[in-house]
C-alpha cells in the first residue's frame, strides 16, 4: 500500500539544505526588442561557473542557501514546504528569513543596485531537489518586478562567470544554453503572460487566491529517456515510495516515455530527455494555480 505523500515528504526532507532564489522580472522599453522576444519584459539569469558542485555551467537564478546564524536567530525555525496567503502571518517571521536570502544573495551575485522591500517579494514557487541527487536543498523562488531599465550590474567573481537577460521564449528555444529542470519549469510558467503588467496582476492575484506548495520531483529513468514527475500527478505517490526504498539512483521503470504515460489520469511531468529530442512538460491540470506551457524545448535540459 502506498503511503500518503506529506508522510513520504517528511521521510524525503532529511539532510536539506534551506535556500532561496529571486526570478527578477524586468520590464523592456525597446519596443523592436519586444516584437523580436514576443515579450515585453526579460528574466535575469546568472551563468555557474564550470568548477561548482551544483549545476556547473547552467544559467540559474540568483540564489543561496539561507546563512545558519540567520536561521538560529528565529525561535522554531523549520522547513518552509506551504505559503498560504491567509495564514502566511503565522509564519512570517519565518518566511522572512528565506526573502531576505532571496535578496542578499542577489546583491552579493549581481551587485543589484536597487534596494527592494521585502514585502514586494511574491512567491513563485518552492523545489526541493529530487532523492537521486546527493545535494539536496528546499528552495523558494520569488518574483522581483523592476519597471526600470537603468541597471548596471557585475557578476561575483568566482561562482559566476556571468549574468544575462532573456526573454522567457529566448531562453528555452537557445539550444547553447544549460538548464537546470526545475528552472525549465518554472519559466514555462511565463509562457501565457506575453505582457508585464499582465504577469503582474496574475503573480499577485494567484498569491492571493492559491497555495504555494513545495514540489520535489522523482526522476524515472525510462527504455528513452527521463521523466520528471511533480506532485499534481497521478503516478506521483507511488513513484515516491518506489525512490524511497533506493535513494542512490534514479528508479528505473521498463517502458518507453508513450507507454509510460499512458493510464494514468492526471499528468504532470517534464520530459528532461529522449531518444527523439522532444523535451516538454506534460500538464493536464493547473499546477499551484501556473498555466504551463507545453511547447517543446530547444535549451539543453541538465539531469544533475
């Protein structure tokens, strides 16, 4: 018998490392630039360096792991796994603490030069790194809206090689550049939000009106390829319970990527590889309340 997911979580959460990250949202004012991108707005990327543990040489969004002093100076700190509008004033004390990561590790990565209220941070999501990879962290992705274009920016010497700004379709077409799957993920959550102010208003009234819910993908290693498959889906406690019982490598299910996703009800799975190159997130039901685009991916998808 399958367990329930929030008892498999909580057996998933050990050895995790608290972090958190901002997808700075900058308006263009170039309109040429907006009829090229299809956007009018870009997201601010940094480019690891090649020798770093975690996702060498991938563009992700600025981010760290939340500082232990930080963490100890809150009585009850915990894990951050649900941030719920109407009950976020319970926790907020402890929230903060992951949005002022958010915004000190954007300062000390790009030098950001504007000074943001914590306040104005909004949720996007929350990635804890699948079992099958050794380090592991909880992550929350916030939204930093900037309505300027006057930012002079510098990488951190060391752990960035660079910083870039892409339009949400530029990214995931450029098939040069290196993506983490979760990062895949969430930027296919712009897909249908071509306008600034219209991503906005959605960020804020999706804030107000859904949960923001952790979601720690299992990897299924298939005859084809892998798979990613997220909480909303059907397969999704089983898949759990099965890389539970072997956290060192991926599970491993005899079928192809079609057969595989076939018979279950409910899907919600990125296509991370194949043998075909038809990479796309699989989604037939709102994910935290993110319309998710199913167009395939031209970007090169890291598994680790």
């Amino acid at each position: 018998m399958v367990r329930s997911i929030a008892n498999l979580l909580k057996h998933a959460s050990s050895g995790v490392r608290e972090s958190a990250s901002c997808i700075v949202v900058q308006k263009i004012a170039n309109e040429n630039l907006c009829l090229h991108n299809k956007f009018d707005y870009r997201l601010l990327f940094v480019k690891r360096n090649q020798q770093l543990k975690s996702w060498p040489g991938a563009l992700t969004f600025p981010g760290g792991v939340i500082d232990r002093n930080e963490s100890e100076s809150v009585k009850n700190f915990s894990q951050v796994t649900c941030i719920d509008k109407v009950t976020a004033s319970a926790s907020s004390e402890i929230e903060d603490v992951y949005r002022r990561t958010a915004l000190r590790e954007l300062t000390e990565e790009t030098e950001f030069p504007l000074t943001i209220d914590l306040k104005t941070l909004i949720p996007w999501s929350i990635w804890q790194t699948p079992l099958s990879i050794p380090r592991r962290f909880n992550t929350i992705f916030y939204l930093v809206f900037v309505n300027s274009s006057q930012l002079i920016l510098n990488p951190r010497e060391g752990e960035i090689e660079s910083l870039h700004w892409h339009s949400p379709a530029e990214v995931l077409q450029d098939r040069s550049v290196n993506l983490a799957p979760v990062t895949v993920a969430d930027v296919s959550k712009f897909h249908s939000f071509p306008c600034y102010d219209q991503l906005a208003d959605f960020a804020k009234k999706r804030y107000n009106d859904y949960q923001t819910v952790q979601c720690m993908p299992v990897i299924v290693k298939l005859k084809d390829g892998l798979i990613g498959v997220n909480p909303n889906d059907s397969f999704y406690a089983e898949a759990l319970d099965l890389q539970l019982k072997d956290t060192t490598q991926l599970l491993s299910i005899d079928s192809t990527i079609e057969e595989f996703c076939e018979g279950h009800e409910v899907l919600c799975r990125e296509i991370i590889s194949s043998k075909d190159g038809k990479r796309k997130i699989i989604s037939t039901s709102l994910w935290d309340g993110h319309f998710v685009s199913d167009e395939l991916f031209q970007c090169k998808i890291m598994s680790q």
